[in-house]
DNA sequence: CAGTGGTCTAGACCACTGC
DNA sequence: CAGTGGTCTAGACCACTGC
C-alpha cells in the first residue's frame, strides 16, 4: 500500500523500505530490554518484515519509539552488528545485512539434522566411566585421578550411517546415562545437566575410511571422511568435554558463517 | 620466588594472583579509551603478565585506577569477555580465562603458513578478467554483465604443494594483477586495496584427490583432500570474493576457535 | 553486608556522509 | 548544515556471591 502511494519517489538513493518494528519492550519483564530489542530485531528478519539492505530508523528514533534510553538502544544494535545481522555506516545510518544468515554457533550433528527434517537417532556404541588417561588428562585440564565418561556413538539420519563419534566428558558435573544419549545430542543432554558453553576449540581434516570405520559407517573402504577434534569449555573457562569424529563426507559438510572483528 | 615466599599462604581459596595493569591509557591518542584498555589487556595475557584464571581487580577499581568512567571500562570488559579472552562471574568478579587460544579471525593459508615459519609461495596458474557467470551472479550478488577477476593458484609450502584454489573476485574494488597474488595472500591483497571483511560464509567438506589434482598437487590419486568453499563480504555487507579450495589433508587442517554467545 | 557484575538512564561532544 | 553513528561521562538501582 504504501509503495503504491510513494510510487513517484522511488528515485531516491537509499535502499530504504518501510520499517516496521512492530514490537515493544515489556518493562515487566525479567528479560533485559537490550535483549529483547534483540529479538525483536531478529524476528523482524527471520519473518521477512525487516528486508536484506533495509534501512533502519536511526538509533535515537529507534530509542525514543520504543521508550529506552540511547545506551540501552545502543547496546541492542552493537550485538546486532557484531554477530553480523545489522550493518552499520557512520553519518549514514543501519541496514540489515544483506547476507544475514545465522551467526556461527556451536553446531550440535543432531540438531543439525532434526532441524533439516532429517530424523536423527544414536546407537550408542560403548560407554564407560573410567580414570581419564594422560592425553585426556592434558585436553581437559584435570588433575590426575580424575574420571571421565568415555563412550562411542554411531549417528544415523534416516536409519543411515553419517557419522562415528568419540568422547570423553568430566565426570563431576552430572551423572551421565547411555540412555540419555541414544535419545538426544551431547550438547542438549549437557545443557539440561545445566552446563553453558563458552568456547570451543576444533580442527577439522579430511581422511580415507579405514576398515573398521567402514564396518560400522556401512561405506567402502578408501571413501572420504571429514575428521573432527573438538574441545568445550563452559562459562567458567572449566574444560568440559573433548571429542573426536568422522562424517561420512559424501552426507555431510561443516558450514559455518564467520564473522570478522 | 615469590611462589617460595608465599608457600605457607598457598591456603587461600581464590585463583587469584597479582594483577599488574601496567598500562596507561592515552586521552591524546586517536584510538578510541575503550580500545586502548583491550589492547592492554590482551598484551598483558600475551606477555604472561596476567596468567590465566588470575583475577582481575573489579571493573570499578579498574575505572578509577585508569582514570577512566565505568561504562567505559565496561565496554572493553564486554569486548574481552564476548572474545573469550576473560570471563565474569557475578558477584565474583572477572578472571582471565584458563583457555587464551586466539579468537576466530578470517583465515589466511597464505598469513598461517608464513606465521609458523613455513615459507609460503605461490604459483598463479591462471588469470582472467571476465563477465561474470550465472553461478558467480549469485554467489557475489552482482547485476548481469558485472565482471570478475576469476584466478587459479597452487600455493605451496617450503616449495611443496599444499593447495589449489580457484577464485571469482568482484572487479570494481581495484585492480588485480597476477603479480600481486604470487608475492601475497589475496586477502593481504585486498585489505591493501582498502577493502575490509566482515562475514565469511565457508563450507568445509572432504573428497578424493583425482587425476588433474594429481598432477598439480603432486600427491596421488584418491589421497584425502579438504575442501572448502567460501564467500566473503565486506564492511558495507557487499559480496566481495568466493572461492573453492582443495587443500592436502595430511599436511594441512582448519583450526578454530568458536565462542559461543 | 560489603563487594561484584548486570542493567539502565540522561545527557555530552565528536567525525563523518549527503545534500 | 542537519542527521547519523562513535565515544565518553556520572550517576542509579538491581541480583548475586561469599563471608
């Protein structure tokens, strides 16, 4: 509708279209306003109202619409840039980025899939609790003596073979069951258990499948495979967990948006 | 010495140790306060100054003691902490985080290779200016009949192949010669050229090495290979350059730091 | 209860872009 | 020159941790 009315201004310069942050701050509530402009602004473009190269209003309208102070809307908007959503220029004002696909997070294979439609499940191959070995020992920071939970599990998408993974976790932070793993992915399980991830470490190559691999990932020998090794800590810089893995890489790549800082 | 003095007050619960901000911040300099903090603070982690778990002195004794106003010092603590470089407990108070890797930057082969010491060259096997292709319109996001440099490469490690890559780089930025990409990496190239990255979307899978990769790579047919396929934007949030890469597999891997936010 | 980080406000002045 | 983002200040009150 309104295009149609301002049909014979579309000369101008900017990339602009309307924007409509259709959403207001809750001062009840216990989330903080900066983050719930956040997630307003993110919803706004997930749901396609607030358009690739759109320009925003600028900060202080933006501030004085919805009631805040400028430093809280400033807050709002400098997380938007940093995790790449919101591109800003000086003396010129905000756009949504035009490439605004989802910022990197720690990618978990099973959610990965479930959110993809491709129904994962998990055979867990072995699971033990045991006295962590020097290498582990090293690659978590513990002090010797200390157990890990040290288990295998396949990863199927669709009832198919996609990937083989090895890890070791503390063992003093929950109490880890086989079962709790043949039903959901390591960081989901860890996250209930009330750990929040911070960091992670990983290094990603490439190798050919050997024989054993190839019995339980059902490929042939000599097929590529992306190998993984990734270390977790949490909030309070503790090493949490350590892993190593393969995927099948004919089913899977690992693809990440990085952003520059 | 100090840890034999102190030996019989080896007691206390706190990680905590001497923290010497030997810094000052500079009102007359043209890098911003808030800047001139982080930069402090990273070098005293570098220089070991400030060891990992070590507890920082609160955000507002560290105001006054740089004579700087808390939103400030709280604007470079966010930075640090959002970088992984540091970390807040509330009511606690804010340590240097156990796990210092280096954050997640834009990786150069090129600016890897030659910072662990292996001399890094680079043959350019191919060179065009051309009007872009359909696939090359989209993945740059570019209007019909825009051009691209589109180049080919073997970079090699202490004169052995480690890589191949093939490039499509928009050519309204600058101007490209071959010359310039076998004496530097292309990004070192076009930061040079003024243009600054921001967000790097990569896929990173595996294949099998095949015949004409063979011959260029010197390695054997169906021998493990990295692959990686990526798309960079700028500042601006305009498409600059994609890629697609091959890289050895038993000499190189991708390391990464991710934090989680 | 003293001390810490977490959030928020109401300003100020600057450098920059586009007209 | 009006408008934008970039930086900085001086406060306020809160929730939380450790003693």
């Amino acid at each position: 509708m309104g295009s149609a009315m301002n049909a014979h201004q579309h000369r101008e310069r900017r990339t602009s279209v309307e924007n409509e942050l259709a959403f207001n701050v809750d001062r009840s509530s216990p989330v903080p306003l900066y983050y719930q402009v956040i997630q307003g602004v993110e919803s706004a473009i997930r749901s396609g109202t607030l358009r690739p190269g759109c320009l925003l209003d600028s900060e202080r309208k933006l501030a004085t619409m919805l009631n805040l102070s400028l430093p809280t809307m400033r807050k709002a908007m400098d997380e938007l840039v940093l995790s790449g959503r919101l591109v800003r220029k000086r003396g010129v004002g905000t756009q949504v980025a035009s490439h605004s696909t989802s910022p990197l997070v720690l990618s978990s294979l099973y959610e990965e899939l479930a959110s993809s439609g491709k129904k994962p499940t998990t055979t867990v191959l072995s699971f033990i609790r045991q006295e962590a070995d020097r290498d582990t020992l090293t690659k978590l920071q513990l002090s010797p003596g200390s157990g890990v939970y040290h288990f295998t599990r396949l990863r199927l998408a669709e009832g198919s073979p996609v990937a083989l993974m090895e890890n070791w976790v503390r063992d003093d932070l929950m109490t880890l069951k086989p079962e709790m793993l043949s039903s959901d992915g390591l960081y989901a399980v860890l996250r209930q258990g009330g750990v929040t991830f911070r960091l992670a470490s990983q290094r990603i190559g490439a190798s050919l499948t050997s024989a054993c691999e190839s019995s339980l990932l059902e490929n042939e020998v000599g097929s590529p495979l992306i190998t993984m090794e990734r270390t977790v800590s949490d909030d309070a810089g503790q090493m949490i967990e350590t892993g190593r893995h393969v995927y099948l890489a004919d089913s899977y790549s690992f693809e990440m948006t990085l952003v520059q800082r």
